[in-house]
C-alpha cells in the first residue's frame, strides 16, 4: 500500500469529515517555504501548516539545536526540578512582553495555555474569597478545542455537541468606535461578577480572519482594568510577528494580566504552549495554605527539546534579517490589497501585518462551510501553493523566509483563479 493508503486505514484527521476526504495528501519533505509529497510534486505552504511555522520547515539552525539537547537531556518532572532551557526560554520572552508579565507557565499547545490562563483567573478571585465566575469573551471567538477554551470561544457547530457542557460566558460584540459607550455600559452592569475578559487581539483568526483596531481594543482593556476585570490576551495566533510587530501588545497602549502563547513560539518544530502572568496574579496563589496552590499540570510540561526549539526559533525571530522579512512581507501584502480591493468578485479585504485576508462573494452565507473553501483548495494545490480557505475567506499567512519574488507569485495565481471563477 501506498501511504495514502495506509493512512487511510488508520489515521483521524482533525476538522476533516473522514467519509468524503479523498484527498489527503502524504508529505515527505518540507525545505523552506516548500512542502513536497511522495509523488515528488512541490507546494508553497502560504499558510505556515496552520500559522505555525515562521521560518520555513527544517530549519537547520533549530534543528542543530535540538539535536544537541536530545543528545544531552530530552525530558525532565517539571515539579520539583528545573532545566537552562527553561530558564533561558522563560527569561528571554519575559524581556520582550509588557514589562508587568513576571512568571512563566508551562504546557503543551494553545488550548491548554488558555485553560492554565482561565484557572488562573478564577483561581485568583477564589483565594481571595471573592465569588467572581462569570467570563467575558468576544463574539466568533476561537480559543481552542478543549472543554474551557471551547466554552469561551464562540458558540457554532463546533461547539453545538456540548452545548449544555460549556460553562457560562458572556459574549459581547469587537469594539468599535461606534460600539464602545455601550459595551462599557454593558460590563459595568456585572462587572462585580466578571473573573476575566479573554480576547484574541487585533485578529480573530479561525473566526475568518476577522479584525478590529488596536486604539478601540486599547480603550475597552483600560475600562476593564478600571472595572478590576482581569484580561487574558491570546497571543496564540498573532505573537512572534504576525501582526508585523514582535506581539499584539506592541501595538496596544493598555497591557493585559496574563498572555497565551503556543503556534509560532517553537517555530513551528514541536508543540508547546505558554501562560504568561503579572506579578499580581502569581502572589495571590503565595500561601501557607496549600489549597490555594495551582494544581495543574502536563507531563512534557516545559520539555527541553520544546523549549530549546523555542529558544533558536525567537534568536531567529529577532535577527535584523527576520524583522526587515517581516517588514517585507507587511508592505508587499499591503500593495495586494489594492489590488484584491478593485476586484468585482472580491470584497473586505483586510490586512495587519503579514496576515492577509479577504471574502470571496458568494451566493451562500460567509462560513467555515461555504462550498467555496473545498473548491478553492484544490484549485490551489493543483497550482502547487496550499491555502486553506475559511469557507469563502481566503488568507494568507507565509512563513518569514518568503521572498518578494516568492510571494509575487502567489498573488499572480490568486489574481488568475479570482479571474477564472
């Protein structure tokens, strides 16, 4: 059997209704911006393998990393013991983050460090003797997959199984210049119940790309502060760049109380995921009382084969090289834009940073399950790029070693399938 085949017989694929995928597709290389199959054929992964991978796959430099610290020390308890990767690792976000982020949390994935961050939060209220559970999230929220980060995530078909197994949240609209006064309305009414406010900043990625604007995010963040509300801000997506600075933060006058962190922070080499926390928090978890510790935990919490991956992957991140990259990618996706804007089949066109993003007009709602998305892959792949449409919004999110010349090429295919469709 072929190896198709023999994932077929099997493998369970994520988000991917196993009785009509026909077309997975076995990859036996990755080298740069490139993906190649066992049939030799060659891809442009314009979207990072899912937003992960920020400077191409096989990284030698990661990858001499790793190799030297699985030959020294591959797994260690995180409880009761330490490593210099994880030190290093902690030390060098922490210079990059908003000043007031202190500590260092540990887990596996993007899901997990949310769930670390809301534990946290109604945590923090409990040891106080504070009864404050309710949750404030955003409208088309996605935060991830397990049980809390899919009870603050928006409610959709994803959701709809374990509806009544979600606990409570209360959603509220972006802000916008026009929504503002009502929303700090809105939160004032209940403030006294609200443990947290969690966001995704400036982009809500798997919502389709959706955006909003830093100086109104700004405002509502500082009403919430003055209401005692504390913020969870979910960097999963936009940190390590994306947002063409180094985090959402960057570009936000008010700071957050704790950070999530996961995708781009190996570089896309193995999963790991981080919760970041202020001062304040971690103090209210200081106790001679031992029920007031954090009990949570995960076996690879802070593996050293991750965390030196992630080490290399942000000395790669910062080098002068990667920030004019980045600075590259942010100006040519913006001279598209024009382009995308004076086409008669495209509309809402957006961009912040290296993330791109636009709808396709359809006769069908915009959704994950607009017809268009499948129809699009493939046109795609058979042009030898894989984009990932959300329904009829299709984005771009390119790994930082794409070339101007590179990246030209992608949006002259675009222009062509817009113009066939």
């Amino acid at each position: 059997m072929n190896l198709s085949e023999r994932d077929n017989a099997v493998n369970w694929h994520p988000y991917t209704q196993m009785k009509t995928a026909n077309d997975i597709i076995p990859i036996v290389k990755g080298e740069g911006i490139y993906l190649f199959d066992e049939k030799g054929n060659k891809y442009i992964d314009a979207v990072s393998s899912w937003w992960v991978t920020l400077h191409g796959h096989a990284h030698p430099y990661i990858a001499q990393r790793v190799s030297e610290q699985l030959n020294t020390l591959e797994q260690v308890i995180f409880a009761g013991f330490t490593h210099e990767p994880a030190i290093q690792l902690s030390e060098n976000l922490l210079e990059l983050l908003p000043e007031h982020q202190k500590k260092v949390f540990y887990s596996d994935n993007g899901s997990t460090a949310v769930e670390v961050a809301l534990k946290m939060c109604i945590q923090y209220a409990h040891n106080q003797n504070h009864k404050k559970t309710k949750i404030l999230a955003l409208n088309n929220a996605y935060h991830g997959d397990t049980f809390g980060a899919m009870s603050v995530s928006g409610r959709s078909a994803w959701t709809k199984p374990f509806g009544e197994m979600l606990f409570e949240v209360v959603f509220i609209d972006a802000p916008t210049s026009q929504n503002l006064d009502s929303l700090k309305a809105f939160i004032k009414n209940i403030s006294d119940e609200i443990a947290c406010f969690i966001y995704e900043p400036l982009v809500q990625g798997a919502a389709g790309m959706l955006m909003h604007k830093a100086e109104d995010l700004a405002e509502l963040m500082k009403f919430c502060r003055e209401q005692k509300i504390l913020m969870i801000q979910d960097e999963v997506f936009t940190g390590f760049g994306r947002t063409g600075k180094l985090f959402a933060a960057n570009h936000l006058s008010e700071q957050p109380d704790i950070m999530c962190f996961s995708k781009g922070l190996t570089g896309g080499t193995m999963p790991m995921g981080i919760t970041t926390c202020s001062q304040k928090i971690f103090d209210a978890f200081l106790s001679e009382d031992q029920y007031k510790t954090l009990f949570h935990g995960h076996s690879f919490t802070a593996n050293p084969l991750a965390c030196t991956a992630a080490i290399a992957s942000m000395e790669l991140l910062l080098k002068p090289e990667t920030l004019q990259r980045i600075a590259v990618i942010t100006e040519k996706h913006s001279g598209f834009v024009k382009t995308l804007e004076q086409h008669p089949k495209v509309e809402k066109v957006r961009q912040t940073g290296t993330i791109l993003a636009w709808e396709i007009i359809s006769s069908q709602q915009t959704s994950y399950f607009n017809n268009m998305g499948k129809i699009l892959y493939k046109e795609f792949l058979k042009r030898g790029i894989i984009l990932r449409p959300l329904g009829n919004v299709m984005y771009l999110v390119p790994p930082y070693c794409i070339t101007a010349e590179e990246l030209e090429l992608i949006y002259h295919q675009i222009t062509e399938v817009l113009d066939q469709f």
